[in-house]
C-alpha cells in the first residue's frame, strides 16, 4: 500500500530516451563496516517504456530497497539511476517527474478519514487528471466501499485503494511493491485487468515486485530475478523456464501409499487432503512415458488423469535461489 503521492516494455544498446528507467551498477548498504549488510551489490536494470518488468527473489534480496532508490525516497551509494531521464539524486527533477510517477508500496497511512471517493478525488485533482473516479472504483472492485471511510476498510481493500491512488494521476511509470499481497484471487485478477489496460491504452511503464509466480507470469515482459543484492537471472518468463527448468512434468493420480521403482527417474508424491498425485520431473519425456507404461502394465500403478506440462517459475526460482518464494 501507499502514502498519498505529492505531485510535482531492456537492452543497453538502445537509446535512453526509449527507457523509462535505467541503473547502472546500484549499489546500497546498511550499518557500519562492522556490522554492514549490503542490500545492492552492482544492480543493472533497463526498463523500456511501456514493458511490464517484474523483479522477483527472497524476503531481504534487495527488492523493496532497489524500488525505494528508484521512487527516489532512498539514497543509493553507488552506481547511478535515472527515471523518467531523470537522475534519481536530483531532488528538484524528482519532484517535477513525481507528476507522471504512480506509486503503490507495501506499508502506507492512507488518510482514515476520507471516504475512498474523496481520497481518489483529491488525488486526481492533484495530478490534474482526467481520470474517472468512478470508473476506477468500479473496475477494482470497490463499488461498494466508494463512500466508506478508508479507515474503517479492510487490509485487501485498502490495497486496492492504495493500487488506485497510484493509476488515478494517469502515470507514465508505476512502482508498485507486492501490490496484490492480501487480495482473494478475484480482486488480484481485478488488478491485473486494470494494470493491463493502462498498459495497452496508455502505453504505461511498470515495475513490479511480487510473490505471486501467476501474477509475474501473466503481467510481466521480462523478469529479473535478485539474490543476496544481486541479479542471478533475467529474462521473459518462456525464457527462464526454457534456460533454467527446461524439462517437463509428467503427474498423475496415485493409487497407493508407495511409489514403484522408477529408474532414473525422480518421483514424488503430494498428498492433498484425500487425493495423492505423482510428479515426475524429466527431461526426456518419451522414455518416461514409456517406463510409466511399462509400469502401468506390470500392475505396479495406474495412469490416472496423466498430464504433461512445462516446469514453472517457481521450479526456477527454488533453484536458483535453493528457497521457497516466501523463503
């Protein structure tokens, strides 16, 4: 979520005026040399305008604080970056590209006292929009709450008013940090929808963070994968699944509590309330099969609702970073 803004789709070879945001070697730590954690160790990132980037890694990788550089709310101490052709140090430059900079963070104080409508209003006025509230409203499903004050919202609702505050000035850029983290699945797809449409009619930038592996599959062009400060991996998310899991995934209903010899071949079982299922990870999907068959005939299992599909990008991400995506 967001405190209240205050106005005023990458290749290094390209011009930089065809990028919304461009760093080069940022750098950021915290304490002292005694007790220094360092948060960014040599980030490059190149943002064209209008793509949709995602920036994925572990609680504490750096991803929160690389955004806060960006926004120009956190000093970096090394390397450069520009947004919108500015330089984020430049305060006065800052100030003046904010007008065309949507911003949606995890922790805010929205104003508790305004009704989401009045809140939306002032922001827009702010800005000097055109937008439509009410349109807005509707789209992310908050018809219902437009005259409630926000204090009295939900944590989900609030975010969707926070993700509001950031697309109603009509931005070219969007920061948004996890801004689907406490929405049902209904509301996420709402978001999405919205993010999409400034997107496709307002040709807008975007730069996500998040832990929803749906969320960076469907919005983002490219993703940059961070660890310990560093980024380990980027690229569309065909392209990490391809360079990275380029396997597939044969599974199947299990019939029993054990699992028959496989060969070479790595079998695991899930157990999801009362049904079991069989994940087969290979890269050789033929002669899996073909020893699945084998199997199935000799008696030793069923192939019950088998299905082939790609490794995802959560198979990515565990192995390259060796953590779940909350990890």
């Amino acid at each position: 979520m967001t405190a209240l803004n205050t106005p005023e789709r990458a290749a290094p070879a390209r011009p930089a005026a065809d990028h919304a945001i461009v760093a080069r070697g940022l750098r950021k730590h915290y304490g002292t040399d005694h007790k220094r954690i360092d948060a960014l160790l040599g980030v490059d990132l190149h943002v064209r305008r209008g793509e949709v980037v995602g920036v994925l890694g572990p609680n504490g990788a750096g991803k929160t604080t690389l955004i806060e550089i960006l926004e120009g709310i956190r000093p970096h101490d090394g390397g450069s970056a520009r947004v919108l052709s500015v330089p984020v140090q430049d305060a006065a430059g800052m100030k003046r590209a904010r007008r065309h900079i949507g911003i949606a963070s995890q922790q805010s104080a929205l104003p508790p006292l305004l009704t989401v409508r009045e809140l939306l209003t002032l922001q827009r006025t702010l800005f000097g929009s055109a937008v439509d509230v009410g349109a807005l409203i509707d789209e992310l499903g908050l018809a219902d709450k437009a005259r409630e004050r926000v204090g009295n919202l939900s944590g989900g609702q609030q975010q969707r008013v926070a993700v509001a505050l950031a697309l109603v000035g009509d931005p070219q850029l969007l920061f948004l940090d996890e801004p689907t983290s406490q929405l049902d699945p209904q509301a996420r797809r709402a978001v999405w929808a919205v993010l999409e449409r400034q997107r496709d009619t307002r040709n807008a930038t975007v730069l996500l963070t998040t832990h929803q592996m749906e969320e960076a599959q469907r919005l983002c062009d490219r993703i940059l994968v961070i660890d310990h400060g560093r980024v380990i991996a980027e690229g569309s998310p065909g392209e990490l699944v391809e360079a990275h899991c380029p396997g597939r995934v044969i599974s199947f209903k299990a019939d029993g509590e054990t699992l028959p010899d496989l060969g070479g071949f790595t079998a695991v079982l899930h157990t999801a309330g009362a049904e079991r299922s069989v994940r087969v990870e290979v890269d050789d999907v033929p002669a899996a099969l073909g020893l699945l068959v084998d199997r199935q005939r000799a008696g030793q299992l069923t192939l019950d609702g088998l299905r082939i599909e790609r490794r995802t990008l959560e198979d990515v991400f565990l192995k390259l970073t060796g953590r779940q995506i909350r990890g």
